[in-house]
C-alpha cells in the first residue's frame, strides 16, 4: 500500500476549498471563508475525513512563503511614499491602539502581558488578500482613497514582519522567564545583527543578481524555465535566509519579491507565478481552518464577541479618527474604515509563533481565528453598506446640483459621446475624441479623474454611472454614442441596461478581455465590445500586411465584436 497522506491531505483540500469556496461566493462572502470552513471540516475538531496534523503545517509554511513573496513583488516604495504623510503616522497609531484593545482584554482574561501582546498584534494587522480584492471589485486601486489604504497595509505588513522577526528573541521575557537583561539584550543583538546582515547582503548582492538571473533566463524564451526560475528564487531565498541568517522564511520570502521588482520583468514574474500562490494560499487558509476548534463559539460567546468588537468597530472607529484628523473627507475615512475592520493571514502566522515560542494560548489561537472568520464573512456586507451610502451620497448630489440649477453639462448639448471611465484608456479616447471635434460628456467616480477631466475642458459628471440619476445628467436622450471605458464587465452590463431604457437608439461600445465579457455586454444590450488582446492582434497583423509584399491581400475581418 502507498503512502498517500500527501496526495490525500491535497485532494482534500482543493476539493473541500472549491466546494465552500462556491458556496461562499454564490452567498456574496470572500471565498476566504469556505477556505476556512473547508479547514474546519478537514480537522480533528469535526466528525469525518482528519488531514495529516504534520503535513498540513509544512504545506501552510509554503503558503506563507509564497503569500509573503507576493506581497514583496507587489511592495512598491513609491505607492507608499506617495502617501506616506498619513499611511505612515495613520498605520502606526492604529496598531497601538488595537494593540492596546487586544491587551487589556487579555488582562481581563487573566493571561500573561505577552500574550495580551501577541494578542494584540495579531488583531491589529487587516488582510492584504481581502483588502485587495474589495478594492479591485470597486475599481479604487488606482484612486487616491485605494493608495492610502495600500499604503496603510504595506505599513501593518512591515510592522508585522519585524514583530515575526523579534518575537523569538523576546519570547523569554515574553512568557515571564527569569532572566538577566544582559542575556536578553545580547539575544536580541544577534537576532537584529542577523537580519542586518540579511538586509545588507539583499540589498548589496541580491538587488543585482536576482534581476540579472532572471533577465538571462527570460533571454532564453523558455516561459517553463522563467516560471522555474521565480520559484526557485521565491523558495531558495526564503529557505537560504532561515538557514544562514536565521531569519524567518516569511522575511526571506518578502525581500525575495521586492528585490525581483526591481527587474522589468517582475510584472510577467507576477502573472507566470499567479496560479501556483494562489493555489498555495488556498491550503495555507485550509491548513489554518485545520486548526481551528468551533466549540471556542459555543463555549466562549462573549469572548468571541468581545475579539469580533475590537477587530471590526475598536479598528474601525480609531482608522476612521485618524483619516480624518488628517482632514481627509469622510467618505475616505469611511472607505479606510471598513477595508481594515478584518483580520487575515498575518494574524494567523503570528498567532502560530506565538503558539510555537509558548507565548500564546490554544484558547487565543482560536480566538483570533474566530474573530477572523466572523470579520471576513462581515467585510462584504460592510462594503456593500459602503456602496450603497455612496450611491445615496451621488444620488443627493445630483439632486442638489439640479436644485442648484447647475447642471454639469451644456443645457444646449446634443449628438454628443458619453464616455464613462476616464482612467488611462478613458482619458486616451477622449484626447482623440477631441483632436476631432466630437462633442464629449464624461462620467467617473474617482474625484481627482474628474477634475482632470475638468482641467482638459471636458464637461464631466461625478458619480457611479450605475447609478440612474447620474447617468440623465450626461443627457443620454440626446447622446448618439455610450463608450464604456471601465474594466468591470459586470457593472458595464448594469450601466448598458439602464441606457438602452433611456434611449434604445443609442450606439454602446464597452471595454472586455475575454470572449465571456463580450458576449456579457452583448447579451445586456452592447452594439459593440473590443477586446484589447483581440485588437492588438489585429493591429500587428495590419503593420504586416502593410508590407509591399503583402500589398494585394484582402483586407483583415474587423475585430470588434459585433451585435
């Protein structure tokens, strides 16, 4: 008989995570949650199948290394100096202030002052997956309120790798152990002297050869060998720092991406290396929910409750302070508010050091899991209270401005294009729009586009086109054409069915990147859809049959796709 206990443990796991991660996301919760549900399911605490409880921890141990990895290759130290001025101060002060929570309610329990600590730390830190994913569904990556919230997590992130990386160091007089100073002073000396050194040789040896590697391996053509060599960098480095450094695989990990960002080739490495983190990921939140004992919510509710409070409302109300004590106006605070009131897979890896030093209860393991489940199935819910407050908030500004009798756009306009979207292929299409004198009304929901909207001479409307009141003040009754410039498919669809109830005789084009986005925006009344891969296709093909010996051939089938 084999051993299967591997392939098991696997089989499980995708399975179990595809099945509740559906099941979550037909509910409208973060598949994050059916990962964890799928975890439960597969650990000792429920009846049934029961993973291997010494491979679930290694293949978790990948998943961080390829999550931290990630986070590096996206860590940007321009996006966080951008917002610096209030990322910076705003993170910091936040992470005191759920420390502090997280530590008194500690003392209320009785435990020890390192593990209120840990404690502490654990729920003061958001998820960099959940966050991201909130702000991409909402297009505000790219917005001045989407950078302050990545800029704040970036923040969180580093605090929490440099408490991973002293947390082993202090664990002595963390957990109360009789000790004289000096010895705690020299362990931590020598751990700061290792990660120095680390820092040192990244920065010195690692900035340069790493790009250079994967320059030459991309050199050769080969996408099996380029895939190859950024795992072999992402796992080489995170496992030769734990080995010659002594630092933790999640540091090596991260410095690993940010050095491989400096290469020009670090966006293919992102999108080549997509599939593998993320499938890692997955069992890294399955092998977490392995872990975790739901009795913890029948036997200690108010606890719970208590964890769930300072996670979603004690965050919440501190973030929301600062925003605005920064003078930010209150949708961005709120914004920010909501994208940090959840906990995600730092608070689990520091949880499960501080299970490993002897810090940190079981009972505070489950915890902080617990009070992650509840705040990422809540999240949702929260943005879409966000949304809708928003839409009111478009809705009453419209009004306001019609009261006002100030409409945005000339009160003569007609036979005019209404472009929704003024992003970098929105704003494109309106210079040329323009450079041919076609009258152009524009619609986006981000403050900074539309006064660069402005600022180009374009009347421009600030709003959700989703919403009905915004779309009648662009006039679509005497528009000839609707270009949509959004990536969203979905919301695209929302916008194209409410216009063909305005004016049926309207001409829509809308933006896809797949076949299924286009026959999406067909199906919702789109006369047209480019798709951008399609287009360049057809771009190139056009420069070849330019050729005089290609002269005579008969002109390429348009690429659009048409009703």
């Amino acid at each position: 008989m084999h051993h299967t206990s591997l392939i098991a443990i696997l089989v499980a796991g995708f399975v179990l995570a595809f099945i509740f991660g559906m099941i979550a996301q037909r509910l409208r919760l973060s598949p994050l949650v059916g990962y964890l549900i799928a975890g439960i399911i597969a650990g000792p605490f429920t009846p049934g199948f029961v993973g291997d409880q010494t491979l679930a921890p290694q293949l978790a141990e990948i998943g961080v290394i390829l999550l931290m990895f990630g986070v590096g290759l996206h860590f940007s130290l321009g996006d966080l100096l951008e917002v610096k001025a209030i990322a910076l101060p705003g993170a910091i002060v936040q992470i005191l202030v759920a420390t502090a929570l997280g530590w008194g309610m500690a003392e209320l329990l009785g435990w020890s002052h390192g593990a209120g600590l840990v404690f502490g730390l654990a729920l003061s830190v958001a998820s960099t997956v959940v966050l991201l994913r909130a702000l991409e569904e909402r297009r505000l990556v790219e917005t001045t309120k989407g950078r302050i919230a990545i800029g704040w997590l970036i923040v969180e992130d580093l605090a929490m790798v440099l408490a991973l990386v002293l947390l082993p160091a202090l664990s002595g007089l963390l957990k109360g152990e009789a000790g004289e100073a000096s010895e705690v002073w020299s362990k931590l000396f020598i751990t700061l002297a290792k990660v120095g050194a680390f820092i040192a040789f990244m920065l010195i040896v690692g900035r340069r050869v790493i790009p250079w590697i994967l320059e030459r391996v991309a050199g050769t053509g080969s996408r099996e060998l380029f895939t190859l060599c950024v795992l072999a960098i992402a796992l080489g480095v995170a496992f030769g720092s734990a080995e010659l450094f002594g630092v933790s695989f999640a540091l090596g990990a991260f410095f690993a991406g940010m050095m491989l960002n400096e290469s020009e080739f670090s966006h293919q490495a992102a999108n080549e290396t997509l599939p593998l983190r993320e499938a890692f990921a997955v069992l890294f939140f399955v092998s977490v929910g392995m872990l975790f004992n739901p009795m913890i919510l029948l036997e200690k509710p108010l606890e719970v409750l208590a964890v769930f409070g300072i996670i979603v409302i004690g965050k919440s109300v501190a973030a929301f302070a600062i925003v605005r004590a920064f003078g930010k106006p209150n949708s961005t605070a709120l914004m920010i508010s909501v994208s940090l009131a959840q906990i995600g897979e730092f608070s689990f890896i520091l949880a499960q050091l501080g299970i490993d030093e002897g810090i940190l209860s079981k009972d505070g393991q489950d915890l902080i899991l617990a009070g992650a489940l509840l705040s990422i199935v809540v999240n949702p819910l929260l943005f879409g209270w966000l949304d809708r407050k928003q839409a009111r908030a478009d809705a009453a500004e419209a009004d306001a401005r019609a009261d006002a009798a100030v409409p945005p756009v000339p009160a003569d306009i007609s036979g005019h294009v209404i472009l929704i979207g003024y992003g970098r292929v929105g704003s494109e299409l309106a210079r040329l729009l323009t450079d041919h004198h076609v009258p152009l009304v524009v619609i986006d929901g981000e403050d900074s586009l539309i006064d660069k909207a402005r600022a180009a001479g374009h009347p421009a409307i600030l709003g959700n086109a989703v919403n009905e009141r915004v779309l009648r003040e662009a006039v679509p009754e005497r528009a000839t054409t609707v270009m949509l410039a959004i990536p969203q498919a979905l919301e695209a669809g929302e916008i194209i069915a409410k216009l063909r109830e305005l004016n049926p005789a309207l001409s829509i084009v809308a933006r896809a990147h797949s076949d299924n986005e286009v026959k999406h925006l067909l199906q919702h009344g789109a006369d047209g859809a480019v798709m951008a891969e399609r287009e360049l296709a057809h771009s190139l093909a056009e420069m070849v049959l330019a050729a005089p010996v290609y002269r005579g051939a008969r002109n390429l089938p348009p690429s659009t796709a048409l009703a």
